[in-house]
C-alpha cells in the first residue's frame, strides 16, 4: 500500500472534494481494523456513501446491508456475541441511528462492543431547520463508553492520521475494561459521490498492521489477605450472566471443588454446561443447576442458606433467588467494576469488590485455598441437585406435555458446542428451571442486560453469522416484535423454535393475573398466522403440539437445512397449572432426607 499522495494538480481530491471525503473514512475504517474489527452492518441511505465507498476498498472487512436499523444494531450485536470481537454499525443522518437505541442499551449494560458510526450532517446546516437534520451529539447518553465528533473531513495527512488512531481508540475502548458500545458521529459534505473512477482514486491511506485485541487477564500476584480472611466457613460460588472468558469454565469448577463449596451456573453463565472435572470425587460436579426450584422449599432454603457468596458476573436474574441470598457477605469478582448488587449487600461491612481477571483468581485459589468448608456442606448441595433431577424427571414422566418436556428434549439434542437463544419473558425462566446440565458444551446466549423482547430473531442471525450455529427459543410475542428480522432468517444455521402460547403469559404468574381486562391489556394475543408468515419470507415451517410430533420436527430441524421455523401450540392454561402443580410438591418434599 503506497502512503498519501502530495498535493497537488494530479491528486485527485483537488478537483473532486469528494475523493477527500472518502479518504478521510478510509483512515477511520482503517483505525477499526486494526482494532480487531472486521465486520461492518449497514442500512442504506445517502449520507453515509462516502463510509460506504471507503468499505468496499478494504477486503478484509465484510458488509452487511440490513434494511431496519434496529434489526441491523441486533443483528451487530449478535455478531458482536459470537465472534468476542466489535462489530461496526452504520446508518445515515437523521431518525436512523435513533433506532438502534434498544440493541445499544443491551450493549452497554452487558458489555457488548459494538462501534456505532452515524453519518451526519455538516455543522453549517445543523439547527437551520436543514431536512432529515437533527442534534444526533451524545444521540445515546451514557450508554456508550465514548462519544466522538472529529468535525467535517479534512483531506490532509494530519487529519487522517487522527481518524486513523480514533479508529484504533474505539476498538480498543470497546473491548476495554468496560466493554461496550462506542458511537462515532460523522458530518459529511456533500458532493457524497466521486466523479467516474475518483472513489478508486480515494486510495492512499497506509494501512495500519491488522491485528485483534487479545482480552485482558488480570494476573493475580498473591491472594488478598482480606480474601482469605473471608473465604472460610459455608460459602457458595456463583456465576451469573457473563461474556465468554476462555478457561473459566474448568477453572470455577476447580476452585469450587478446592474450597468444597457449591458452583451455582446461572443458564447464561458458560458454566452451567460441560465436562465435568477429573478431580471431581465420584465424578460429582460442584455444579448446582437446579438451585431456584431448591430455593422454593423452605427447609432446604434455610438449611444451605450460606455464610459468603464468591460472584462472578452479573446479579441472579431470578426473584425468587434475589429474596434467598440477601444480607450475605458478598465478594463481587468483575475487572469492569461494575456495581452489580441489587441487594445492596456490598455496603455491609465484611463484603469486597475485587477488579481481578475472574479466571485467574479461580487459578489462585485452587492453587492455595485459604480455607475449606466441612465436609458435609457440599455434599449437601449435591444430594439436594440430585434428588431434585429424580424428582423433575418423574413428575414430567407423568406430567401433561408442556415447555418443561420440550426444554429437556432440547438440551438433550443440541450438538455440542452448538448456541441456544433463549428469549426473554418466560422461555428464560422456563430454560432456568428445566434445563439441568450435561457434559457436553453448550453456549446459551440471552439478551439480559435490559431483558427485553425486541430483537431476538435479529440477534439469533447475527449469532449465526458469528460462527456459532444457534438455535433459537421464542415466544410468539417477541417473534412478532421483531418481524424484520425475518429478512435475516434464511441466513439461520439451526431452527428457531417459537412456543405459541398466546400472547405474554409470563404474567400468568405475576401479580396482574386476573387484573380486569387481563387478556387485552396484558397477554396481548395475537391472532397471526405464523405459517403464512413464514413462508412469505421463504421459510420452511412445522406446527406441532405434542411429544412425538416436537420430537419429529427437533430432529428434522438440528439435521435439515437452515432457515426453519418450528411453531409449537402449547395449551397455556394446562402449562400453568402443570408448573404450579411442581412448585407445591416441589415446596413439600424432603431434599436433604
């Protein structure tokens, strides 16, 4: 690659300024590649052309055009997910990049990178009533971990060496210690488009050496002495909703076994599913899977109630598990220094929040515990794990067939290493309370840093053209909520699975049921024909609403082409009671004998 040409008659950009202008993108783009960045999802519009024309001269970096913009921030956040690298997101001026607030704030809150480029006006014609002209400055407040405006574009080496290194900054940012979104606003100069071949001529920017951020790993010199002091007595781990850290897994399960206490793995956790370690006695995991429905029988409750919780990751999800662990030490292990304790139980005074690479402590301590619990407390835990999978698997052998039957056959059948989509609302909570574990890998992905419902197809795309094959578990109303994201299904590797229960039945179990009018202004039905959905965007669609037919088309689908919907009639007010009917015997039997 040639460094920038002089000034002068022959440079191109002395007769068509907007050779310059796709220049000066170019040394950004450049910036971002360097950065580790290789994907660029865009949405079409004018503004944005010279970000555009910029893209198509570097091979390295794949384009992704996606008509609604916030499909597209979903989809980048998908991608984002999977490959564990930032993705770029483009749109023109005006009301587009407004739509990718809901993916950004899922971004920020569970630290997600994604590197938001918004084409803009230039400053002249900002607050002049200029047409699809509005302040996009600080668009997205303080979700994201910066916000940059480098001006209109100046076509002089100084001024691309500083995009070139904005570039790099924001990749670097995003996949800092916070990670997160970082947005780029961009006011571009009319003439947008280069006379004849001058996009081609806009070439001359040397091309920084490519390269990915390797994430941080916080080394661990020696133990805290006010971590030792702690870590003695009746504790529990436990790991919640995270981003993937290589090794983790097996290292959290080491230190568990270590300190002889309970690893409870939250679904989105990349523990709960995977080998279980050779050290492990009698090959019995410390790994506890099924500790909200234990939370909900008040003699075992008590009986494991812990003296200290080591955290890893995001706060319990669940309600009933938040109300069971209050007012406990707390030793909150996350190298963003996040403050997630929505229980508050980092003010009391024993608790510590320690900014250290999580798997490297897990290292520390299994190397040289500073304590060990009696033996009996973990075997315990592991006895009350196993009679409550003796306990699920007899009740749903006799059980109606509902979403727990389903969830169990699901998990069974994904291949290892494959990725599970669950939505929010109630597939997750179902997915909590049903899923158990297995040996082999199984990636679950989830949107819960906001737990909304918007979005999913999108993410479940982006997921796979991440590389990770992913299957996708629905409800009929966030499928509904995000029908542009159909556009994207064709690209799915796995079935995307939806449960038909008519409308948002999660509050089937919360305090507005049986509210008035509860079935119009809360489940919210709709009467939509899924099928016709489907194959209006080239689907392939089953519809079933029992075992064998499930069973039929799960196997049909993990073996078949991609871009299949499975649609699933679940008879909701049957599932309910088939649900409350375990909770009570649930709450009733003898787990700890």
């Amino acid at each position: 690659m040639t460094g920038s040409p002089s000034p002068s008659v022959a440079d191109p950009a002395a007769a068509d300024p907007a050779v310059g202008g796709v220049r000066w993108c170019l040394a950004l783009l450049d910036g971002l590649l360097a950065g580790g960045v290789r994907d660029l999802v865009l949405s079409p519009g004018s503004r944005s052309t010279p970000v555009i024309l910029a893209a198509q001269q570097r091979p390295g970096l794949t384009l992704t055009p996606i008509l609604d913009e916030r499909s597209a921030a979903f989809y980048a956040l998908g991608l984002a997910r999977a490959q564990g690298r930032p993705a770029a997101l483009l749109a023109t001026s005006g009301s587009a990049p407004a739509h990718w607030y809901p993916a950004v704030m899922e971004a920020s809150e569970f630290g997600i990178p994604l590197i938001l480029l918004s084409a803009d006006r230039p400053p002249e014609l900002r607050g002049w009533g200029a047409n699809q002209t509005t302040d996009q400055t600080r668009l997205f407040g303080t979700q994201v971990r910066e916000f940059h405006d480098p001006g209109a574009p100046l076509d002089s080496p100084a001024a691309r060496a500083a995009l070139t290194a904005l570039g790099r900054r924001a990749a670097a940012v995003s996949q800092g210690r916070r990670p997160g979104p970082v947005h780029i606003n961009l006011p571009l100069r009319e003439p947008l488009v280069p006379r004849g071949s001058g996009a081609a001529d806009a070439v001359g920017v040397d091309l920084p050496p490519p390269g990915d951020r390797p994430p941080d790993r916080l080394s661990i010199a020696a133990i805290p002495a006010a971590l030792r002091e702690r870590l003695h007595g009746r504790g529990l781990i436990y790991c919640g909703p995270d981003i993937d850290r290589p090794g983790f897994a097996a290292a959290a399960q080491r230190c568990a076994l270590a300190l002889g206490v309970p690893l409870l793995a939250d679904p989105l956790s990349e523990v709960r599913f995977g080998p279980v370690p050779a050290a492990a006695p009698q090959g019995h995991s410390p790994r506890i899977t099924r500790y909200k429905t234990l939370a909900r029988n008040p003699a075992a409750a008590q009986a494991l109630r812990p003296d200290w919780i080591l955290r890893f990751g995001r706060a319990p999800i669940s309600k009933t598990v938040l109300e069971w662990l209050p007012g406990i030490t707390l030793i909150l292990v996350d190298p963003a220094e996040r403050w997630s304790d929505p229980s508050h139980d980092l003010a009391r005074e024993r608790s510590l929040h320690l900014a250290v690479d999580p798997g490297a402590l897990c290292d520390a301590l299994a190397a040289d515990p500073p304590g060990r619990a009696d033996a009996g407390w973990l075997a315990r835990w592991v006895q009350a794990e196993q009679r409550l999978a003796v306990l699920a698997a007899d009740y749903l052998a006799q059980a109606p067939w509902c979403e727990a039957q389903l969830i169990t056959d699901l998990v069974a059948a994904l291949p290892a290493g494959d990725g599970l989509l669950c939505a929010n609302s109630l597939p997750i909570r179902q997915f909590e309370t049903w899923s158990g574990t297995r040996a082999a890998p199984l990636r679950v992905f989830g949107n819960r840093g906001l737990s909304g419902i918007d979005g999913q197809l999108s993410t479940l795309a982006g997921l796979n053209a991440g590389g990770v094959p992913t299957t996708g578990l629905l409800g009929d109303l966030s499928f509904l909520h995000d029908l542009s994201g159909l556009l994207l299904a064709t690209r799915l590797d796995r079935p995307c699975i939806v449960l038909n229960n008519g409308g948002g039945r999660i509050f089937d179990y919360l305090p507005q049921y049986g509210l008035p009018d509860f079935e119009r202004l809360w489940r919210t039905p709709r009467p939509v024909d899924l099928g016709a959905l489907a194959r209006t965007f080239g689907l392939h669609h089953q519809r079933v609403s029992d075992a064998a037919g499930w069973q039929e088309a799960l196997a049909s689908g993990l073996s078949g082409r991609g871009g299949q919907l499975i649609e699933v009639m679940i008879d909701a007010d049957r599932s309910r009671e088939t649900h409350l009917a375990f909770r009570q015997r649930i709450a009733e039997a003898d787990l700890l004998g």
